[in-house]
C-alpha cells in the first residue's frame, strides 16, 4: 500500500504545473536573480593593496624589526602593501601626486607616519606602524628581562643578536599578520544564497499539503474514499511524505547545480554540511504543511495563504528579509527562534560560514529532526481523530 501510495502521489505532483514551478523553476529564477543583482556588490569590500613609500635611511636599516615586518607584510599574491624604498623628496612628491597613501620615514628608534588625507588605507598604514611599534616595545622588555636573568644565573655568555632576532620573528609571525580575507570571510552575497536555500526547504510544505488536501474528506471525492477505507493513516501520511520528498529534493538539486555550475557560487569545503542540514530543512517544511493540512479546518485555498504566510513570517523573523531581525529576535524572544524551522536552516548555514567548531550545526540538524518528528506525531493523531457526521 506504500509504494502504491508513493506512486500515485508523485504522479499527482508532477501534473500540478503550478506546484511545479513553485518548488522547482521559482528558487532557480530567484538565484539567477540574485546572481544579476548582487554580482558585483562585493567589489568595493575587497581589500586592494596599498601603495606606500619608505625613506631609505641608515635608522631604517638599523630597525630590524621595522624592516622585516615591512618585508613580510609586501611578499606575496595576498600582500598588504606594495612598498617603494625612496629618498625623502621622492617620498613627498610622490603622496602630492596620490601615488602612494602615505609614506614612513626614521629617525633612531621613532618612525613618522606622513599621510594627505584620513581615509582606509591611511588608517591602516598607522594602525600596522602601531602594531610593529607596540611589539618592538614587547621584543625589548623580554629581551631586558632575559639578558638580566641570564646575567644573574653567572651566563655572561649570551648571544644577544640571535635571541633578538628570534624572539622578534615569532612575536612579528604571530601579531603582525594582517591578510587580505575581505572575499572570503565577509560575503553579503553567500548570505542571500544561503537565505534561498533555506526558503526553498520550507516551499516544500507546499508540495505534502496538496497531498494531503486531495486523501481529506471534507476536500475531495478521492478523501471520501480514503476515509472509509481501512487504509492505515500512517502509512498514507509516509507516503505522501515520501513523493513529496523526492520532488523537493529533485528540485533542491536543480538549484545547487545552477549555483555550482552556472552561477558559480563557492560553498566552499562545506558543501557536503550544507547539503545534509538541506536535506534535514525538506523534511522539516514537508511535515509542517502536513500539520498545516490536517489541523486547519477550512478551505484549500485558505490552507495555502496560511502556509505561506506562516513561512514568509518564520524567513522574516530568521532575518531572510534582514539578518539584523535575526539578532534582535534571538535577544529578546530567544524562543521564537527556537521553534522557527527557518531560523534552524539559517542558524546552521551562518554556523558554517561563521564558526570553526560544528557544535552549533550540529545542534540545528538535531533541532530540525526533533521538530519533524513532532510534527508528523501531530498529523498522524490529527487524522485519527477526524470525524464526519456524513460523507
């Protein structure tokens, strides 16, 4: 009865054209659109690199530290600076001519930040200057400290150039390491990816309510049937379920190709996680419009404008609209979030992008499952305790 129930039931979804393009041609055209829209809304945040200029000096040369952090931070395709080593003159000339940001220029042991304007990258030139300044300081107080600690274990034997030069390496490797992650790390685009991903599992509850809508009695002839036969609830919700499932999951797959391979769009090492919590979101929007279909006593149309309400309510409230309402929800009705199968899919996918441990992803796919669970459980007891006075 199963596989006769599953059959039927993916026939029936197949010819509703307009569930058709809802759950499968809809999430594609919203991608090709996000595509055109916000291509190149990322160009600006990347990070360029930026030209500087340093007074050759005999105090530069002297300044090891300077010297090295300057070399380490211009080396390479995701280098901050590009440096030119230029007479003081030279320095000024070319920052009237907008050449360079700013220049830097030594005098014993200081060294001068000279900028034209305050922008970006001029704050970034003195915070770096800063930085290395703040760890000069630190390389010569361990130094003191050791040179003193050294002398009174009776070692006069020390070499003082090596264990400087060690020191200032692993202090400089690990403070002063400013790299370029603006691409990676910083993508308003992956977030509206993400956002569709997460508004195409729960479109899937449009699919499992049609379904059910056509085996209830009181919505058609078919449901009057169902109804008095002793066909078994449960196995005619799986079976639904399951049709439903394999066209969601068909139409989930269109959307990741076009985005892989047509938009191009980078999940990154974490595309099996994102398939799997996915996978876990179909569910979770299949069994709520399964309970959406059983409990509400009205009509189908009516059954379907709550449905799409409560979806469109539970993707505002997840911060799909904004990811701002996400936060504000989560700090002052923590539960709304709790119970919003949007917010799990959303709350898993910003945990990938956001966190290196998967404890939180974790807790989200457990969270979905929990809530299917729960939401089947209704629907079964729903449907054995409807009743008509005539058929």
């Amino acid at each position: 009865m199963f596989l006769h129930n599953f059959k039927y039931s993916l026939i029936l979804l197949l010819k509703n054209k307009s569930l058709v393009f809802w759950t499968l041609a809809f999430p594609i055209i919203m991608a090709m659109l996000f595509n055109m829209a916000f291509s190149d809304l990322e160009s600006g945040d990347k990070l360029d690199i930026i030209n500087i200029a340093v007074v050759n000096s005999v105090d530069f040369d002297n300044n090891m530290i300077f010297k090295e952090s300057l070399e380490s931070l211009s080396e390479g395709d995701d280098r901050l600076f590009n440096i030119s080593y230029v007479s003081a003159a030279q320095a000024k000339t070319m920052l009237e001519e907008k050449e360079i940001a700013a220049y830097l220029s030594f005098h014993s042991d200081d060294v001068k930040v000279t900028v034209n304007s305050n922008g970006i990258e001029e704050t970034i030139v003195s915070y770096v200057v800063e930085e290395i300044k703040s760890d000069s300081d630190v390389i010569m107080d361990i130094g003191t400290q050791y040179i003193q600690s050294e002398i009174a274990k009776g070692n006069y034997n020390i070499d003082y150039e090596k264990y400087f030069t060690d020191t200032a390496n692993d202090l400089l490797y690990r403070s002063v390491n400013i790299k370029d992650n603006s691409s990676s790390h910083l993508s308003y685009v992956m977030i509206e990816y993400y956002s569709l991903i997460a508004m195409t599992c729960l479109y899937g509850g449009l699919l499992s309510m049609t379904l059910i809508n056509y085996r209830l009695a009181n919505i058609s002839s078919v449901g009057k049937r169902s109804a008095v036969s002793p066909v078994r609830k449960g196995g005619m919700i799986l079976g639904s379920l399951a049709a439903s499932f394999v066209v969601q999951l068909f139409g989930l797959l269109l959307l990741y190709l076009v985005m892989l391979f047509l938009i191009k769009v980078d999940f990154g090492t974490n595309l099996p996680f994102i398939i799997a919590l996915s996978v876990t979101g179909v569910f979770a929007g299949l069994t709520f419009g399964v309970v959406c279909a059983v409990l509400l006593k009205v009509n189908e149309n009516v059954k379907l404008t709550v449905l799409i309400a409560a979806t469109m309510a539970g993707s505002f409230l997840s911060g799909v609209m904004g990811i701002t309402m996400k936060n504000i929800v989560d700090k002052n009705v923590p539960f709304l979030n709790q119970i919003n199968p949007v917010a799990m899919i959303t709350d898993g996918l910003y945990s990938l992008y956001y966190y290196e441990t998967p404890n939180r992803f974790y807790f989200d796919i457990i969270s979905l499952a929990i809530f299917s669970a729960v939401m089947i459980l209704i629907s079964i007891r729903g449907l054995r305790r409807q009743k008509y006075d005539s058929i």
